[in-house]
C-alpha cells in the first residue's frame, strides 16, 4: 500500500507520493468526524497557499503557529487563516497573517516520510486574540504515555478518500494505540511519534485524511501532537500517525520560547 503524507494541495514545490508495503499518506482528512461548533476549537488554524487550503496548524502563542514540516518544505512564504469555521466564506470572527519565517526542524529532510515532522510558523506582528481566537497549551516535556487514551482531532481534511476538502471545521474522537501495535502497519514508527486506531465500533473507519496534515490532534484541552501521515485508503480503517508534541518539547521552547 501506499505511504502519503495528508495535505490536500500540492506543497509550495513538491508533493510527496511514496510507493511502499506498508500504508502511509501525507494528505489528510478527518473522518468519520462531525461538524465542529464554529469557533469552539479557536486554536484551529489553517495554512494556505494562493488562497488555497492544503494543511492545517494550531496556534501556541501569540507569536507561532504549530504545523507539520511536510506542509511547508520549501516555502518561501505562507498565509495562515484563525478564527475560521467555513474557510472559503469570509467570516467577521477571521483574521489572516502571511509569514515567510518558517522554521522546520533542523533533522527533517523532506526526501521521505519521516519523524522530526515539526514546524513553526512566526507571525510578523502579535496575533489578536478573541473569543475564536486562542493559543492552546502545551505538553511537558516527555510526560506522558496516552496509550490506550482518547484524543480529538480536527481539521477540514476530506471526510472520504474520494471525496473533498470539507468547507466547515470537523472534529472526530480517536483512540491512542501502543507504537508497537501501529508498528503492524507502518514499517517506521518510533518514541518521537504518536499513533490512533483507525476505526470504531459505532461509525467504523475514523481518523485523518487529505488535507489534515499538521492538524491538531487533542487531549483535555492540551496540544498532544500534529498530523504527520497516514495511509492513502484513508477510509479503510488504517492508523493515523503524528509528530509527538511532548518528546519535541525542548525543539519549540528553543524556537518559539513557549
């Protein structure tokens, strides 16, 4: 099966598409998921690309956002949207800032689907903060085992393999699975990354799909980790996997002071 990262567009110069036995994907959706409350998640960001939504982040300070290194290789720039329910409708809770300092971390090489899948986004001047628009707290360093946990992502990835970017934010409930059961599926996974399962009894096939990339993924109202891949049958039940927030605690405090 095929290994993909789960951005929706094509990323500033290249889309990753890796042909391997195991499933992976870089595009990402969430599925399986409901409508989010609008503005009930105001952390939510989304990154864009000409006016084009392809990865979402989430905001940790008034100064960064928090996203996957896949979705910003080699940028030169990008626009990120907060306070947003329906992206392409212009909303008065919205506001949007384009930024070209982008810092990837320095061990990600963008040649494959790999861990240090990390990034911060600097806003140039303080991000205005409302009632839809809110950092989120961070993990600390190395804390916890969420195994066996229930954890919410977000993200207005496609809700099908086939189907499109979703125009209202989504949220869907996953389970944390061990890293040595996700090993099952996914040939490189390690400490610095979190896995869910891929389905439920109740609506079957859940998780993360095209365009969900560098989403939030959430536990009692703190930012555990980031979307990263994911399978390309994104419908059929395999894992999700993302960056691990807490094991690269050290690499943000370093970069953004948070």
């Amino acid at each position: 099966m095929n290994y993909i990262f789960l951005f929706y567009y094509l990323s500033c110069a290249l889309a990753y598409n890796f042909n391997r036995p195991t499933p992976r994907s870089d595009k990402l959706y969430v599925v399986g998921g409901v409508e989010v409350s609008p503005h009930s998640l105001p952390y939510q960001a989304a990154i864009l690309v000409d006016d084009t939504y392809f990865c979402g982040g989430a905001v940790i300070s008034n100064r960064y956002v928090i996203t996957a290194a896949h979705c910003v290789w080699d940028c030169r720039f990008v626009q990120v949207l907060l306070g947003a329910h329906k992206w392409r409708v212009r909303e008065t809770t919205q506001r949007n800032f384009y930024s070209n300092t982008i810092i990837i971390h320095e061990n990600y090489t963008g040649q494959k689907v790999e861990d240090n899948d990390i990034a911060l986004i600097k806003s140039p001047m303080s991000i205005p903060f409302s009632s839809s628009i809110k950092s989120i707290a961070l993990p600390d360093d190395g804390c916890c085992n969420f195994t066996g946990s229930t954890a919410m992502l977000s993200g207005w990835g496609y809700t099908s393999t086939n189907g499109g970017i979703s125009s209202v934010l989504r949220k869907v409930y996953l389970q944390v699975e061990s890293l040595a059961w996700c090993a099952k599926y996914f040939s490189y996974v390690n400490k610095s990354q979190i896995c869910t399962k891929g389905t439920d009894s109740i609506t079957g096939s859940v998780g993360a799909c095209y365009g969900d990339s560098g989403g939030p993924l959430v536990k009692s109202d703190v930012l555990i980790g980031v979307v990263s891949f994911g399978s390309d049958a994104c419908d059929m039940g395999y894992p999700s996997v993302y960056t691990n927030i807490s094991y690269h605690r050290d690499w943000i405090r370093k970069h953004s002071g948070v």
